[in-house]
C-alpha cells in the first residue's frame, strides 16, 4: 500500500469529485461539494451558474451519494427545464441596459467601439463595431464601464447624504450577493446591475454605502437605508423575482 506524504501545517487538497448524470440531452456533471457542517445531501440547481451541485458531508461515499442524485434525476431534469434560456451577446440579441430592452447590432464596417444606436424595429441599439470574434467581449466591456459610471456617481451621492466615505469600487461578477462593504470602506458590485432598472442599482448603492456607518443588517442599519432610499422594499421584491434572470445575459 501506497501512502502520500502530507504537509502537517496544511490541509491534505481533497480531488475534485463528480458524479455523471445521463438526461434526454446527453450526461451532465453532477458537481460535489464536501461541507463539514453539512448533515445530509443536498441537491442545487444553480440559475446563475446553470450547473448541478451537491453537498455532502465528508463521511458520505461518493456511491451513496451516486445513488442519492440518481433517484431524483427528474426533479434535476424539470428544474434544468425551467431555467431561462441564456442569451449571448451576438447579433440580433436582446439585452436590458437599465430594464430597457435593446437589440445588439454588429456594425462591422463602423469606427468606434460600442455605442447606443437609433431605434429599429421598436428597439434602441447597442452598436458594436470591429470584428465579430470580438463583438462579446466588446459588449462586456461597454456594459461594465457603463455600471461602473452609473455606480461612481450613485454611490458618491449616497456618501454624501450619509457623511461618509467610501473607499475603492470593484466590478465583479458574482453569483451569490450583487454588492458588499469591506471594513475599509471598500465597495463591490456585481456589474450586472446595469441590466436591472435603474431603481435597483440605486438601491444597492445605498445598501451597501449605508454599511459605513452600520456593518450589519439590525434595525439601525434598515432605517438608515429606508433614511435616503424609500424604495428600499420595492427594489427587494424586483431581486427576488427577476434577480436571477440578469445572470442569463452574455452567457
């Protein structure tokens, strides 16, 4: 019998595990995730993702766990049926800027970079020029510096309101929150709020710009957010019913 070395000051790396999952369409890969705190199996269909994960405790044998995702491969089979269908940036497709639909036009012969065009069809248009190789990451780009400039003035006039300061603004591109505060003052924002109304990246620069002064969620902190940002309620309710939808664009 073989035995590996271990390192005594890390952790041993545990191997990736997968378990495959034969649908209508071809196999999918079951992701498993070992949890320590975990007490049973847990299944996730993830819609910004669009993947399948498991959690697992570390003492359950992955043939177990096998078992366990093979009796509900319906249940992960309907969820899957159910995500919205994911739209790239390509042209001819429909994305929101700020909840509005715009159409992608490849202007291919055009100087330039990306810019907001005139209306066709009933549509306003997001023009992009240059190769078409390179028309999705054009599009990303244009749509991360037009948050970024969105975010720069909202969160400046929520700081003001508040008498804080703030410190650095990152983009990202996170599945799980759209904004946080580090104890520094630092700020991060899921660039995808470009695609929300506008009202809701209002909101979640007050949200997160309310956390200078209260770095927690008690009832302090939710009367300074309602304080400057009265459409605190309204903006929660769009997140939980179409949060997940803006996680489909540019996939």
């Amino acid at each position: 019998m073989l035995f590996r070395r271990q390192d005594r000051q890390a952790p041993p790396l545990r191997t990736a595990e997968w378990i495959e999952l034969m649908l209508d369409d071809g196999p999918l890969r079951v992701t498993v995730r070992r949890h320590p705190q975990a007490r049973r199996l847990t299944l996730r269909v993830r819609a910004a993702a669009r993947d399948v994960t498991l959690t697992a405790p570390p003492h359950v044998p992955l043939a177990f766990a096998h078992e366990f995702v093979l009796r509900h491969r319906e249940w992960v089979r309907v969820r899957l049926v159910r995500l919205p269908e994911a739209v790239p940036f390509a042209p001819g497709a429909v994305i929101p800027l700020r909840g509005e639909p715009h159409r992608i036009v490849h202007c291919a012969e055009a100087r330039g970079t990306v810019w907001i065009g005139a209306v066709v069809q009933g549509l306003p248009t997001v023009c992009v020029a240059g190769d078409l190789p390179h028309l999705s990451r054009r599009v990303h780009d244009f749509l991360k510096r037009e948050a970024r400039r969105d975010l720069s003035v909202t969160v400046q006039k929520y700081a003001a309101a508040l008498g804080v300061e703030v410190g650095r603004l990152t983009l990202r591109d996170t599945a799980s929150r759209w904004g946080s505060c580090s104890a520094r003052g630092d700020l991060s924002f899921s660039w995808r709020l470009i695609l929300a109304p506008a009202f809701i990246l209002d909101y979640l620069a007050a949200h997160e710009v309310a956390h200078r002064l209260e770095m927690n969620h008690g009832p302090r902190y939710w009367r300074l957010v309602e304080q400057v940002c009265p459409h605190r309620r309204e903006a929660e309710a769009w997140l939980r019913r179409h949060g997940s939808d803006l996680h489909r664009f540019g996939s």
